[in-house]
C-alpha cells in the first residue's frame, strides 16, 4: 500500500536552485559592496538582483506557457499562443530598463551597482550549473 513518490526532473530543481541562489547572492554581494561603497551601492546590487529574479520567473513561466500552449494544441495546423506571454516577454526587458531608470532619477542609486545585481542571475547559473556537473549522478 505504500505510494510511489514521482521525481521531479532535475532540470525543474535546477531552476529553483537558480532562482533561490540569485537572490541569496544579491544580498552575499550586497553586504560588502554597501561596507566598502555605501548604503546606496548596497541597495543598488540588492535591486539588480531582484530584477534578474523578477526577470528569470517571467521567463520561466514565459517557456511553460509557451509549452503548454504547443503540446496542447499539436494536432492543429496554427498554434495559438496566449498575449500575455509575448508581453511578459518583452515587457521584462521594459521593466528591468524602466526600473533601474526611476531608481537612479528618484533615489539617486548608481546605475552601476544595480547592473552588478543583474549579473547576480549569470552568477548563479553558473554556480548551479557547475555543482550539477560535478556531483555524483544518482
């Protein structure tokens, strides 16, 4: 009577590692970056890697979307695909840009350190990556 647990991909695990880790490492890079440069650089690094969060869950679901819709409708000649996903899409880039832009115009925060938070996404991408290839397979 006992029920199987069905695995999940490890890809699915892979992204929310992804996910997780771009945030923790915003703020692991935050903390020093604001000691060395000031409370302004910290906030900076800490809302380029919220942005690269938002930006990485909008694509995620941009892609599910996209395959749900495909597999769904195999058979038919024209796949339709919902308008909200080509405006999540286009609109993160809109947003990451819009965002970094009021921050540096209202609250005077540099446009660098929140670039620096954006690669917080590269970062932990490859961190995860890197454990995935070098850990034993199951």
């Amino acid at each position: 009577m006992g029920s199987q647990q069905r695995k999940r991909p490890r890809f699915l695990k892979l992204e929310n590692v992804i996910a997780r880790l771009t945030l923790i490492l915003g703020v692991l890079v935050a903390a020093p970056v604001g000691y060395l440069y000031g409370w302004s650089w910290a906030v900076g690094v800490f809302i380029g890697s919220v942005l690269a969060w938002v930006s990485f869950r909008w694509l995620k679901q941009g892609v599910e979307a996209l395959a749900l819709a495909a597999t769904a409708q195999a058979k038919q000649q024209k796949v339709q695909v919902p308008v909200a996903t080509y405006f999540k899409a286009v609109f993160r880039y809109g947003l990451i840009a819009l965002s970094i832009y009021v921050t540096f115009k209202c609250f005077n925060v540099p446009i660098l350190s929140m670039i620096v938070g954006l690669f917080a996404l590269g970062a932990a991408a490859t961190l995860a990556s890197l454990y995935e290839i070098l850990r034993p397979v199951d």
